[in-house]
C-alpha cells in the first residue's frame, strides 16, 4: 500500500516535529556549576531534587576540600545522563569532596547518611525512584568511615557506619564512575542490589582506589560490589589502610568483567563469590566472569596467600557460582617470601579456564600452588617458574594442563 504525496507530507510533519521535540530537550538541558566565584558556592546549594535528563552539575576545585554529602536520586536518559563532574584545577588537582566534618544539605532527605559521602539511591527528598543514567567523573572522594563525623540534615553531628562508603550506591540502573579517586573509607565503592531493587548496568573506568578498609576488619574492601552486569577497567587499586583485612575487589554480580586493570595487595586481589539477590542468582550471566589483561601483584607480607577466589564464602553452598572463571592474559607478580596459592576455587563445581597469563614468584616455583584444594582447572599456554605444585595440601579436584605451558 501506498503513502502516497498527502501521506508522505504527513509523515515527514511527524519526523520534523518527533525531532523538534527531541532538540527542545536537549536545549533545555542546564549546566549547573559549583565553587569559588560560580552560582553555588557550596554543592549542597545545587538543584539536585530538580536535576533533569541531560542535566550537568560541574563542581569546581578549590585549595580546601569541600565538606559536604548528598544523594543522587534522579533519572537521565540513555541519550542525556545526568553528569556529575568534577573541573581540575590548575595543575590538573582533582576536587576533593571530603567526609570528614561534612555537612548534608538540608534541602535534601534521603536514608543511610550514615553510608557513604555521595550515595546513588533512594529518598524521600527529592521523591524516591530508581536513579538511571548516573554519571560521576573527575573527583576525588573519601573520608567515610570510624574515627570521622559528620553533620546530618537535622544538624546533629553523627559517627559514619563501618561499612560507609566513598560512594555509596544502594540501587542505580546504568551508572558510571570513572576517573576518580575514592580513598580513606570503609569501603571505596560499595555498591549493593536487592530483588526490589537489582543495581544494573555499571561500568567503573579509570578510577584510583586505595587506601581504604577499617583496622582488624575483614569484611570492608577497596571495593564491594553486587550487580547485574558490571564491568571494571582501566583502574588502579592499590593497597588498603595499615592495618585493614579486607579484599582489594570483593564482589557478588553476574555478568561480571575485570579487565586491564592494576590490583595490588589486599587479603585477596580478587574475592568473587556469591551473590545475596534473587535477581543476580538466577541471572545466567551468573555462572561466567571473565578476568582478563590485569596486572595483579602480591607484595611480601600481605593477608592471605590466595590471589583470586572464585565460588562463594556465605556458606550457602546451592547458591555459590558453580560456573566457569575466564582467567586470561593477566600478569601475576608475587614477591612473598613464603609461598603463594594463585586460585582458590570454592567446591569441585567451581571451574577456571586459565591460558595465556604469566605467573611470577620471585621466591621460586616450588612457592606457587596453582589452587588451594577443590575446583577444576585448565591450563593452556601459561608461562611460570619451573617447579610449580598443584596444592600444597590435599588435591581435591583437577588440574586439566594441556601440555602447552611455558616454564623459565
């Protein structure tokens, strides 16, 4: 059937005006700027229960921290995120957002201040809804935990929770963190899920995270994480506060992937294992990640003598990963004077498909254990000392070695 001249000229109306539409939000997308000499002086000041797709709010550096917290509880769009962006300063100097002695504005009204310096979640103010297409860029955030206060939106002065957070996201769907520093907190960045609300979509790209965890405590991290369809890269993880017992990148999700990264130190450079929400659990991109390009470095010293741990740690054995680590292309430096254990794989249904990565200990090969005890591992073109041992304690499992491995 066809249009015919009246039809044609109907739809190209139709066309123009969609497009029309489309431009006017865009045009009517604002670029809202905080600092020294701008429209709010301080970040609180800043629209946030307003913020509209395609919205900017450009915090500006200053010679002292800002000492604020607030919540991101808006929705951008796939076409216009809400940006949150840092401006360096003159030597390129990161603004720093600080929780130490921080302030949350009282034009905001959110739970869990107690959390984190910038959570991502849910409120009451501005209205509680799923917060999309986040971005948060070009800042340096820490100062979150034990030992600081801060000042709630009722003006007490309040401790933070163990478990606080340089950025604290208790749900987003297609979030972004890139380029930040996040440091001197409970955790870095923790990001959770639930079966009501499953944070989805993450990508956290080129940040700097070190020095956070609480002393004598195992269960605060450089990074917690637990979503559907997460992606780290191109970050940097150092080590953790003196004294802290927690993992360097601790998370639950499905759909995971780890790549070209630098993790050095903690208990564990990777902990990935299982996860709490129904969503994530049945999800079949649960039984795959995929852990390739890093650079992962076990300085003398450190916690636990594993690198990576793949399968679950709650106990909860049904709900454990029981699916295949893709281990490829990483590069594995441990300068333990003792001896070092590359995978601990949680039961003989966890699996690892190892090849193409090159495993250095610098005490000898007869220190490096390929797994701890249980799980099947294949090997395939991997370069190590000469000398290596399956376990240094009872194979429980299987190593599956294709012959094609280098040893120098």
């Amino acid at each position: 059937m066809s249009l015919g001249r009246h039809g044609l000229f109907i739809a190209k109306c139709v066309l123009r005006a969609a497009a029309a539409i489309l431009a006017g939000a865009t045009l009517l997308a604002e670029v809202h700027e905080v600092g020294p000499g701008k429209t709010y002086e301080a970040i609180g000041q800043a629209p946030w229960a307003a913020l509209q797709p395609g919205d900017t709010v450009l915090i500006h550096w200053r010679p002292e921290p800002y000492r604020e917290k607030w919540v991101i509880c808006r929705r951008g769009t796939e076409d216009a995120p809400i940006t949150v962006r840092g401006v360096p300063g003159p030597d390129g100097q990161l603004p720093v957002v600080s929780g130490d002695q921080a302030l949350t504005s009282p034009l905001l009204n959110f739970w869990n201040e107690a959390r984190g310096v910038i959570k991502i979640g849910g409120a009451n103010a501005p209205a509680d809804l799923m917060p999309a297409y986040i971005v948060v860029e070009n800042l340096e955030i820490g100062s979150a935990r034990p030992g600081y206060k801060f000042t709630g939106r009722e003006g007490v002065p309040l401790p933070y929770a163990m478990n606080a957070a340089a950025i604290y996201v208790e749900k987003a769907e297609h979030l972004t963190i890139r380029n930040c520093v996040l440091r001197d907190s409970g955790n870095g960045l923790f990001i959770g899920s639930s079966g009501a609300a499953t944070t989805r979509g993450v990508l956290v790209e080129g940040n700097y995270i070190f020095d956070n965890g609480n002393q004598d405590s195992m269960y605060e991290h450089n990074s917690y994480t637990e979503a559907l369809d997460i992606v780290f890269q191109f970050n940097r993880y150092g080590r953790l506060r003196e004294g802290a017992l927690g993992n360097n990148l601790k998370d639950r999700s499905a759909g995971l992937a780890v790549r070209y990264n630098w993790i050095e130190g903690g208990n564990r450079q990777l902990d990935l294992v299982d996860a709490g929400a129904a969503p994530i659990l049945s999800s079949p991109r649960y039984r795959a990640a995929h852990v390739y390009g890093n650079i992962l470095i076990e300085p003398p010293g450190e916690g636990n003598r594993q690198i990576v741990h793949y399968g679950g740690d709650s106990g909860s054995v049904d709900n454990y990963r029981k699916g295949t680590l893709y281990f490829y292309h990483n590069t594995v430096v441990s300068t333990r004077t003792d001896r070092t254990t590359l995978f601990r794989l949680s039961t003989n249904q966890e699996r690892c498909d190892a090849r193409n990565n090159i495993v250095y200990a610098s005490a000898g090969g007869k220190t490096l254990s390929l797994v701890d005890s249980s799980g099947r591992l294949g090997l395939s073109h991997n370069w190590t000392k000469p000398g290596w041992v399956a376990t240094f304690g009872t194979l429980e499992g299987a190593i599956e070695d294709d012959g094609t491995g280098i040893a120098g």
